[in-house]
C-alpha cells in the first residue's frame, strides 16, 4: 500500500483554490478531518480525508486527480463493448474512461488524456491494433502505459508478438473480470480510491 500523504491547511488551501483561513474553519468545524500537532496549533490533513471531503462537495480534485483516477482508453468500434466497459469502469469508483474508434483516433486521444491503460480491440483490424500497440511501445513517454488487447473468437490464429501486451483477454469476456484486472493492474501504480 503506498504511503498515505498529509497536508497542511496552507497546502489544502492551494489546492482547493481557497485562503488558509477558510481550510482553518472547515477542519475546526469537523467538516474536514484531520489532527493537530501535538504542543502546537498546527492543523495536518490526511490525504484520504481531503479527497472524500472534496468528493462529498463536489469540489474538482485537481492535481489529486491524477494520483487518484485511473484513465482508461478503449480503442474499439462495438458499441455494446463500450457501454460494458463505461458502465463497469464509472467515475464514482475512480475511472475516466476514453474511447477512439481508430489507430488515428487512439493517437490523438494517447497524446491528450495521458491513459495508464489503453484496452484494444482487435476486431478493429488485427493490423492497425497490432500498430497501435507498437507506436504505443516506441514512445518512451508511454512505455508505462499498461495495454490489453481484447482478441476476437473468431477461429482465426492469434499468433503474434505480444511483448508489447501486458494482457489479452479473449472474446467474449466478462467486463467486470476485464474491470477488476484493469482496477488491479493500475492500482499497483496509483492510490486508487
């Protein structure tokens, strides 16, 4: 489990976007809990309480979001696929789900959302999702970015090089088998909530 960080009223404010004195009053009205320093006034914020005191207001988590939210991006063109996955992947439980129908799609989406894990589907083309997950591997920007490839049950040969794939999961599949895996493989990077 990774370490549990704690902030000061000072850091929360900025975070927040709001002055130390207001984060002073939230934690001394018990809103926002934390502890005092022993033989000192000074108000210490776990990071776990921040966040669900941020999430029961409706406050944007900024620069926590990235530590906390797993981005996924689901390069497929099923439509019953996306829908599975969206719906098992929901924002509630730390998701920010993406979607590209294509390898021009997927590139563009890679550079702009920054996933930590890209779920291909391969009846978009055997060929362009093998690229797609190259292209992916030749950037060492991205070389951390966990990919699954969904291989479709077709009775064709899925003979390839999958040095580049962390997972494949083959069609038809359980979405909330591919979910949980997805939850697992990025959690052991992130502070998932």
């Amino acid at each position: 489990m990774p370490s549990s960080k704690v902030y000061t009223t000072g850091q929360v404010a900025k975070i927040c976007k709001v002055a130390p004195r207001t984060v002073s009053k939230w934690f001394d009205s018990g809103r926002l809990k934390g502890y005092r320093i022993p033989g000192s006034q000074d108000r210490r914020i776990p990071r776990e309480y921040l966040i669900k005191f941020l999430k029961e207001h409706g406050m944007p988590l900024g620069e926590l979001e990235d530590e906390t939210t797993a981005k996924v991006l689901i390069v497929a063109q099923d439509q019953v696929l996306i829908e599975n996955m969206k719906r098992e992947l929901p924002e509630e439980k730390s998701f920010k789900v993406a979607t590209a129908a294509s390898g021009f799609e997927a590139g563009i989406q890679v550079e702009s959302f920054h996933p930590d894990c890209i779920v291909v589907d391969f009846s978009i083309g055997r060929t362009e999702a093998l690229q797609i997950c190259q292209n992916l591997r030749r950037n060492s920007e991205f070389k951390d970015v966990i990919l699954i490839a969904l291989l479709p049950d077709d009775g064709s040969s899925t003979s390839f090089d999958r040095s580049c794939i962390n997972e494949t999961f083959k069609k038809p599949f359980d979405a909330s088998l591919l979910a949980q895996r997805i939850r697992t493989l990025v959690g052991a990077r992130k502070e998932l909530l």
